[in-house]
C-alpha cells in the first residue's frame, strides 16, 4: 500500500504523450459558427442537441446509403483518370471498404473523424513506401517482402497513435503498399488516388450522415482549440480599453475634470473586467452554454476546465479537472452523455 504523503514511482509505463496538447492552443479556432446555416449544418456544426434518439434501423439505411454511393463514386472517378489507368491504379483501393464502414455506420467513433480519416492514411501510406523502398534494396526483397509489410502496419500504428490519427482501415492501406506489386510500384504517386478518394468519401459522408444525424463530431480534436489566439486577442482588447480610458483622461484633463475622468476610466475598466469574469463563468449556464467561450468551437457541448478532483457534466458542457489527461474518445463519451441530459 503506497502511504499517503509519497509519491507513486513514475516509470516508463506511465509515460504518456498527447500531441493535442502541444498543437491544440495553436490550431485556429473553427469558423463553422460564422457560416451560413445550412452550409454549417452539413458541416457538422449544431446548436443544441437532438430532441430524439435515431433508431438504428434509420442508421444502417443511411449507412448502406452512404457506403454505396461512395464506393460507387470513388470507382467511377478513377476509371475517368486517363493517367491512373495507364499506371495501373486500382480501381478501388482496398481499404475504402473498411473506411466506409467507419465513416458511415460508427460516425461517433473518434476513428471516423475527418483528422483520422485523412491524416491516418496519408500517415500509414508513407511509412508503408518508405520501408517498401528500403526492403527493396535487398536482393532477396520478395522472399522478405512479408517481413517489410509486418513492420509497416506496427510502425504505421505507432505513429498514428503518437499523432492522434489513428484509422483502423489505415493499416491495410500500410500492408497493401509493401505486399500488393500492382501498388508498391506505383511509389509516392499513390498518395493521388489515396487522398482523392479519402476526399470523396469524406464529402459523400458529410452529405449523407447529416440529413438526419451528425457528423462530423469535430474536423481536428474534441479538445479546445486556438487557445492561444484567443489570448492574444483578448490581450489586444485589453490594451485597447486601457488605451480608450488613457484617452478620457486626458480629454478630461484638458477641460480640468482629471479626477472626475480617472474615477469614469477606472469604473469603465473595472465594469469591462467584471463583465468578461461573468461571460467566462457563465458560459456553461447560459442558453448558448454548448458553445466554448466566444462561440467558436463547431460542437455541441464545450469542454472547460474544472476544479481537481471531480468532472463535472451538465447539458452542453463538461468540466475537466486542470492537469487530467483524457484520449479522445474518452471526450467523446462525455460530450454524448452531456446531450443526452
């Protein structure tokens, strides 16, 4: 039993890295809330959570919907391709079966998010070329080929969940570009059709998933996004009141009122203050509490940070503690309980 003053020893296992953290407050805030209704609605974007449940026999029609449309889409594209048939692209690459399914049917999963969806694959098709050339340089490459493939899939795996990208059908894309030889000849060209028929996929799915349900969930991460821009600006208006009430001051100055404009600068700026501390710890009770401070996140429920020692969910928001690390899907389980309060 570890005493309660000591610290738990901290070895490798409880390492943990999450890339979200160092890119998020980076990654600009989403500009869905700015668009036209109807353009953000099939964007994902919505403003209050659904007032019913679908039931799944509504979910595998659209699904069966969705994954034929976008197969059949992606296929007939790449047979009009004059260049990817004299190069002997595949008319349909193997994968996108198993990405349909994700991305039409299990749209809640962090999995079949546009970020996994796309970066996952482009991410597993590169390390998959880059070993299938360097397995190439062996004399023996056929007999080992196998061995190359095995490694691609584990280092693909590995490296889309260090950059939380993380898509399933990824790592057959990594396997096809070592052991399939119609594909691994294609080399670095195969990113065309690669991202060409993710971009299909994506924009059937964004079409068909949103007539009666939602989908995106989010375009990069459930997490905040463009922490620091919003701190910057936030600064930025800042200095402008300051700047507004030096310029009172001085007015007032001028026409011999300097204490009657100090105490109107400084009630200005103190009504300022107080009113931004109330928006901030209101945001969570207001009618538009799904929204993040300002609005500008495209999600239903806004996750804050919380005291330490409790999560906190309400209908359209969730509270975690300050220093409480959580994967994505783990977010998204919280946000989906939030909409359905």
């Amino acid at each position: 039993m570890i005493p309660p003053n000591s610290q738990p020893h901290r070895g490798p296992a409880r390492w943990h890295f999450d890339i979200d953290g160092y890119i998020n407050p980076f990654f600009p805030p989403s500009a869905l809330p700015r668009l036209p209704s109807p353009v953000a609605h099939f964007l994902g974007y919505r403003t209050h959570a659904p007032t019913h449940q679908l039931g799944n026999l509504a979910m595998i029609f659209w699904a069966a919907i969705g994954v034929f449309s976008s197969i059949a889409i992606i296929g007939a594209v790449m047979l009009s391709i004059p260049e990817f048939q004299s190069r002997g692209v595949p008319t349909v690459i193997g994968s996108f079966g198993a990405a349909a399914v994700l991305d039409f049917y299990t749209i809640e999963s962090p999995l079949a998010q546009p970020r996994n969806a796309i970066l996952g694959q482009a991410v597993s098709a590169a390390v998959g070329i880059s070993l299938c050339k360097l397995f190439a340089l062996s004399p023996n490459f056929e007999s080992v080929r196998w061995l190359g493939a095995s490694l691609a899939c584990a280092c693909a795996t590995a490296l889309m969940a260090l950059t939380g990208t993380v898509h399933p059908p990824a790592g057959a894309t990594a396997l096809m570009v070592v052991l399939d030889p119609t594909v691994a000849a294609l080399g670095w060209f195969v990113f065309l059709p690669l991202l060409l028929g993710c971009a299909l996929m994506l924009a059937v799915a964004v079409l068909v998933n949103n007539v009666q349900r939602r989908f995106p969930y989010y375009w990069w991460s459930p997490g905040e996004t463009g922490a620091y821009w919003r701190r910057r600006r936030e600064e930025k208006g800042g200095g402008g009141v300051e700047t507004e009430v030096g310029r009172m001051e001085k007015g007032e100055k001028r026409r011999g009122g300097s204490g009657a404009a100090g105490s109107t600068g400084s009630s200005r700026k103190e009504s300022l203050d107080r009113r931004r501390r109330g928006e901030e710890e209101e945001s969570g009770s207001s009618s538009n509490e799904n929204l993040d401070v300002g609005g500008e996140l495209a999600r239903m429920v806004s996750v804050l940070s919380g005291r330490g020692g409790e999560i906190v969910i309400r209908r359209g928001m969730v509270k975690i503690p300050d220093g409480l690390s959580l994967r994505p899907e783990e977010i998204l389980s919280l946000e989906t309980l939030s909409e359905r309060l």
